[in-house]
C-alpha cells in the first residue's frame, strides 16, 4: 500500500482554499442569519397586527349588538316614549362601556299624510326643552315616505336641531336604507359625519331596520308593509381605534385606515376622502407623508370588513424599533464564528483525511465479523429448531409406544379380568346373592378402569388418528364439545386428505392446543372448524366467537401455548396467523404444504381392531 503523505497546512494553494471557504461560509452565514432575524421580527409584527385587526374588528361587532338590542326594544314595544328610551340609553353606559358611541337614535318612518301630527308631537317635545323655533317638515311631491328622527339620546344642547331631522333627504342614505329595509340586515352609508375641526375627528352612522312584531317580514313585500323605523348609532372612528396602538409591545407603529367602498356624493358635495383616520395626522400636518418605500419598515395590510363596507387597515413601523442591539450585532457575530468553525473544520478535515482508508479497511473488517456472526447465529437457530422438530417426534413416538405398551398389555389383561369377572357373576346368579353382587361390583369396577385406560390411552395418542385426519379432527372437535358444553362446527370438505402420519399428529395438536385455549380463555359459546385442502396446501381455520385476546397476552412471560403452535407449523413448512380483537373473538389459520401422491404412516397391524375390543370392553 502507498503510504499517505502527512497533510501540511503551509501549502499556499491549501490555505487559500481554507481562507475562501471561510469567507464564503462567514458571508452566507451573516445574510441567513440577517434574513432570519428580520423574518422573525416580520412574523412578529404581523401577529400585532393581526390583534388590533381583531380588536377593531370586536368593537365593531360590539357596536352592531348595541344596535341589535335598540331595534329589539322598538319591536318589542313600538310605542316607546322618550323617557323609557332615555332610561334604556342610560342603562348601557356607552361612556364606560362603549366608548366610541357617540350618539344612538331612532327614525320613525311616517307616510306623508302623517307629518302634521309628526311636527305637532316633535314641536310640544321640543318646547319643553326650551326651542321655540321649529321649522316643521314639508311633504314633497316626489316622496310618500319619510325617516324622521324622534329620539336622540344622549340629547346636549347643540344636538336638538337634529330632531325632526329627515334622513332620506340625502340621496346615499335613502338608498342604504331602502336596502336595509327590504333585506332586513345592518346598513352603513358610508357619510361622513364632522364630529369636531380637524383631521381623524369624522363620524359614522349604523342604522338597523325595525319591523312591527305583529306583521309577517318572510318577504320583501312583507317587510316593506311591516317596516316602523330605523334604529341607528353614531360612533366615532377616532374612538374605535384608540388604544389599539397602544396595545403594541414596541413604539413607533403608524395605522391608516383606508375606506375602499366607494361613496355616491350628493351633486352638491364633493367625494369624501378615503382615509378614515392617520394615527400620524395632526392639525398642523393633517396629511403627513406615506411610509418610504426603501425597505426599512415593516408594513401589513389587513382587511376589516364594516357591515358590507370594506376598510383596509395600513400598520407600518420602522425596522430598526423591532430590533434590539443583540440583533443589530448578532449577524456580524455568526459570520465570525461559522468563518473560524470553518476553516478549523477544513483543517481537520485535511488532517483526516489520510487516515479514511484505514478507517474503512476497519469498517470493512468489522462488517466482515459482523456477517459472520449473524450466518452462525441463523445455523445455531437452524440447529435448535432441528432439535425441537427432533425432540417433538421422539415425544411423540414415546407417546405412541407407551399407549400401544398399555393397551396391549394393561387393556389385555383387564379384558381377561373383566371376562373372569363375568363368568363368576353369572355363575352365581339365583343361589348365592352375596357373592354374586361381589362380582357384579368387580365387572363395574373393571368397566371404569378400562374406560381409565382408555382415556389414558386418547390423552397419549388417540387410536382415531390411524384412520386419518379427518376422523381424528371429527373426533376431537365431538370430545371437546362434549367435555365443555361449547357448541363447535365442523366443515370438512371431505376429500381424503393424504399426509403423512407426523404432519398429521402435528395437525392434530395444533387443534388439541387451540381448543384447550378456548376453554380456558376465550369464554366463548361457539367454536367453528374450517379443513380443507386446495392447490397442495391443507389449511384448518379455528374461529370462536370469544372475548379475544387481551393486548401483549400473546408475549406474555410464562405463555408457550401459541408459541408451540407457531414451532410446529414452522417445522412443518407453513404459515401461521392469528387475528383478534376486543369483543371480535380469535381466527386461527394453519397452512402446510402438502404432496398429492404424499404416503402416510400405515397403521400397526391389529391397532385399530385392539382399540374396537377395547372399546366394546369398557361398553
């Protein structure tokens, strides 16, 4: 192997490299980091935004339920006078608790042959608050309604002129109302109102039709019919956004509310202005400047909706008033410290690099063992599932030879006794009764041993298996029904299925452990056996209509009862699956391969003839 050179940091071509990796990293690291900082303080300003749109936004739903609540008290009672409307003005509290209400009314709507008995009722009223001078309302030909104010509240001085007042005189305020009225829903003119002189002191009206409670308004003819008046609010937008600035964490933020809603003037009147309110504009700069456009501020746009108007709220603050000094250095501080990690990194990574090869060649090594560890840790698994096969037949033919041992012996024997015990029983029939009811006591005696015997002999190695495997499955399943009272069915498909006699004892204690699992847990009432044979796979499903298996049951320490089944179906060659779930009981399906032509374990000479003698002893 070629020996590596030892790296040597006084190589002009490997510190220039080393210096202009650290630059370009250092000056990469200072823009992220730039764009980070003002991407945070973007985000943040943005969520402060977004709570004043919210807070502009609840005081104006505020504002519509005051109204919502005027309107329902004239439904409720159209004949309202002026005091009880003024004690319920005076209940709400606007100046506490509404504080950008500056006026709430009511508009009566009268027919024009009604407007001398209005200005009678609107003169006496005015009369005994000190006004003399009334200049009563005239009908127009033009007109058949009309919407007369005939409560303000709260009601100074400057404000009586305005009782009397006829607000579908103003060409966009009759139409606003007559679209209220026949849809039923808030209506906002968009007039302007000239609280005091001076810029952000304008005013707004909301008015909400009132309908009479006795009349139907599912239609709009209907609504036009029942339609008594207007309830109405006027509110300041100085007021409604106070303190919304306030509430900002940082100084220095500017709002401009924008009305985007075009307003119809009257042809006497010019346009109103669009801007609504400048938290910037004073009365020696009514108009100041618009936020520079050069990058350093912050700006966020945000709809707010004001009963079918559309208003746009501006907040702009500087950048430099989100910044704190920690974020005017910390950029320069990043690009320093990324710079020098680089070209320490670069350094080590020079230094390193001559020992990569012997850190593979030692990855490789280790990868080697690593293999080799797993292929003899898979063949030791091989081995001891071997043994286990190996082990279960030697179990099995122990089992086979012990019951056939017993039955050819023991059961020979007790034949032999039972039929001695017998000839003496009958012998002594009619002369000698005590003796004869000896014997009648030892043939039932020897009846129960041999039906011992006999039981022994299945729990070992049912005889039933040298017929097959559907006659010890047809067998088995009626045993167990019978022991445990549990109703069990039976589908074979009936074709004769040829396995070999370990597959088929293998089968068998596959359905012995899944049916004593049943017993012992499911607490089931119905147990369905599924045999059939396709395609040179023999599958049994066991499904019971249990309780199901708890979660972690089937790896619980000490439970050997499906792992032992899932070792045998593996010996064998086969799959093997389990499903349940809570209140759905357990399926079982065992699969095995299976050769058509497959030669089975021929039954021993006189077994199943000495299992019949057997059986017609015990009977």
């Amino acid at each position: 192997m070629t020996p590596t050179r030892p790296f040597s940091m006084s190589t002009p071509a490997t510190l220039i490299t080393g210096a202009l990796l650290s630059l370009a990293f250092g000056a990469a690291s200072y823009f992220a980091t730039s764009e980070a900082i003002e991407s945070d303080a973007r985000a943040r300003f943005r969520g402060m935004a977004r709570a004043a749109q919210y807070t502009i936004d609840a005081r104006i739903k505020s504002y519509s339920d005051v109204l919502r609540g005027v309107a329902g008290l004239f439904r409720a009672n159209p004949e309202t006078s002026a005091d009880q409307f003024r004690q319920y003005v005076a209940q709400l509290d606007i100046t506490r608790n509404f504080s950008g209400i500056e006026v709430i009314n009511y508009a009566r709507a009268v027919r024009a042959e009604h407007l001398p008995a209005l200005n009678e009722e609107l003169r006496a009223r005015l009369a005994r608050h000190g006004v003399q001078r009334f200049q009563p309302l005239q009908a127009l030909p033009e007109r058949d309604t009309y919407t007369v104010l005939v409560f303000i509240e709260p009601l100074p001085p400057h404000a009586l002129d305005k009782l009397g007042l006829d607000l579908e005189a103003r060409g966009a305020v009759r139409r606003a109302l007559a679209t209220a009225r026949d849809n039923g829903t808030l209506s906002a003119s968009g007039t302007r109102i000239a609280l005091e002189a001076g810029p952000n002191q304008s005013g707004l009206a909301l008015r909400l039709p009132v309908y009479r409670s006795d009349l139907p308004t599912a239609s709009v003819d209907q609504r036009r019919l029942a339609y008594a008046g207007s309830a109405g609010i006027g509110f300041g937008v100085t007021p409604l956004v106070s303190g919304v600035l306030d509430e900002f964490p940082v100084k220095g933020a500017r709002l401009i509310l924008t009305e985007l809603t075009a307003t119809a003037p009257e042809p006497d009147e010019a346009p109103p202005r669009a801007t609504l309110y400048d938290s910037l504009a004073t009365v020696e700069r009514p108009t100041p400047a618009l936020p520079p456009d050069d990058g350093s501020v912050f700006a966020a746009s945000l709809p707010i909706e004001f009963n079918q108007r559309l208003w746009r709220a501006d907040f702009t603050i500087p950048k430099s008033a989100l910044y704190t000094r920690f974020d005017m250095y910390y950029p320069w501080l990043a690009a320093f410290a990324v710079g020098m990690s680089t070209a320490l990194l670069y350094a080590l990574f020079q230094t390193l690099a001559s020992s990569r090869r012997s850190a593979l060649r030692m990855a490789e090594e280790m990868t080697r063992e690593v293999r080799a560890s797993q292929a003899k840790l898979q063949a030791s698994h091989e081995k001891l599932r071997m043994l286990a096969a190996h082990a279960e037949q030697i179990k099995e033919g122990e089992r086979k030879r012990i019951a056939r041992e017993i039955h050819d012996d023991l059961a020979q024997n007790l034949l032999a006794l039972k039929i001695e015990a017998e000839f003496l029983a009958n012998r002594t029939r009619g002369g000698q009764r005590r003796l004869h009811a000896r014997a009648e006591a030892t043939v039932r005696q020897i009846e129960v041993t041999i039906r011992s015997v006999r039981q022994i002999i299945n729990d070992l190695r049912p005889n039933v298996l040298d017929l097959g495997l559907s006659a010890a499955v047809d067998w088995q399943v009626a045993d167990f029904a019978r022991r445990t009272g549990i109703a069990c069915e039976l589908v074979d498909d009936g074709d004769d299925h040829r396995i070999d006699d370990h597959s088929a004892t293998a089968f068998f204690r596959i359905l012995q452990e899944s049916l004593n699992n049943v017993a012992r847990h499911a607490r089931a009432t119905k147990v369905r056996i599924d045999l059939h044979q396709h395609a040179g796979m023999l599958t049994m499903t066991i499904r019971d209509n249990g309780v199901g298996m708890q979660p972690g049951s089937r790896n619980r320490h000490g439970s050997f009862g499906l792992v032992g089944i899932e070792e045998r179906v593996a010996i064998l060659g086969g799959a093997f699956s389990v499903s349940s779930g809570p209140e759905s009981g357990t399926t079982i399906v065992v699969t095995i391969p299976v050769g058509g032509e497959a030669d089975r374990d021929a039954a021993p000479d006189g077994a199943g003839t000495r299992g019949r003698d057997l059986n017609r002893a015990a009977a």
